[in-house]
C-alpha cells in the first residue's frame, strides 16, 4: 500500500509484508557498507599513487589526469594553531606577558555538592525531575538473526 505525504510515496508497511522488506533493507545495507569500504580503499590506492608520483604544483598538490576519464589531485591543506606557550615565552621576554594574559576566573557547576544538596534538603522528587531537561530521541537498531 503506498499513501502520499506532501508530495512523496511513502510505504505503509503491513507487519505481514515486514520479512520481506527487512531482508531488502538488510541487503541494501550489507552492499552499501561493502561500496563504502571499497571506495575508502580505492581512494587510499590512488592517494598513495598520487603521492609518489602526481605531478606536484607551486602550493604542494599532487595531481594525475587521466585522459577521458578525470583529473584526480592530493590536495594539500595546512591549518596554523598558536603555540600559546611559545607566545608566552616570547611576551616574557619582552616583559609584556601581563599585557596579554588575563586572569579568568570560571564559575564551574559542581554536580556531587549538588546533589548534596538535594539529598540534605530532602527535595521532592518532582522538584528535582524540574531541574532536569529532557531530550528523546529514537534509534533505528536491526540486528541479524542468527
């Protein structure tokens, strides 16, 4: 049976029809796990093969083409982090260290005094269940017979 929502198909799935459809969605996820690996190696292959012998360029890509077919490329990509603690050591020197590094003080929830707190109190249980935030989510879990 298949009914339309706001302009899709969607099945409505009969509990007699539900063997049938879950060994599809079992096969569909064995063959997308296999082609997933399987790229992840192939894109390994010519990674290696692009590193020892693409073509490099001014800015350290690596690339091959491969004529009709693609240009394939190792693209090189540099992220730069502050070294804090080289920073520091120069600021020292210079005696501007203050200058730059501010004391921080952090208010840091302690959740054991907490619930100290709450057991010393003797706080009713719904006052607690108040306190806290509540998330659901749903997780879709299928597992092979054996």
């Amino acid at each position: 049976m298949v009914r339309l929502v706001k302009g899709e198909q969607k099945r409505i799935l009969t509990e007699g029809a539900l063997p049938d459809y879950l060994e599809a969605y079992l096969s569909s996820k064995d063959t997308a796990d296999d082609l997933g690996k399987r790229i992840a190696d192939q894109k390994a292959t010519m990674m290696a093969l692009l590193e020892a012998e693409g073509a490099e360029n001014e800015r350290g890509h690596r690339s091959i083409q491969v004529e009709g077919v693609a240009t394939i490329t190792r693209e090189r990509r540099v992220s730069e982090t502050l070294n804090e603690e080289a920073a520091i050591r120069w600021l020292e020197k210079q005696g501007m260290r203050d200058k730059v590094v501010k004391q921080v003080t952090i208010e840091e929830f302690d959740y054991d005094a907490f619930m100290e707190v709450l057991f010393d109190k003797k706080a009713p249980q719904k006052l607690v269940d108040s306190m806290y935030d509540r998330n659901e989510t749903f997780a879709f879990l299928c597992r092979r017979s054996k």
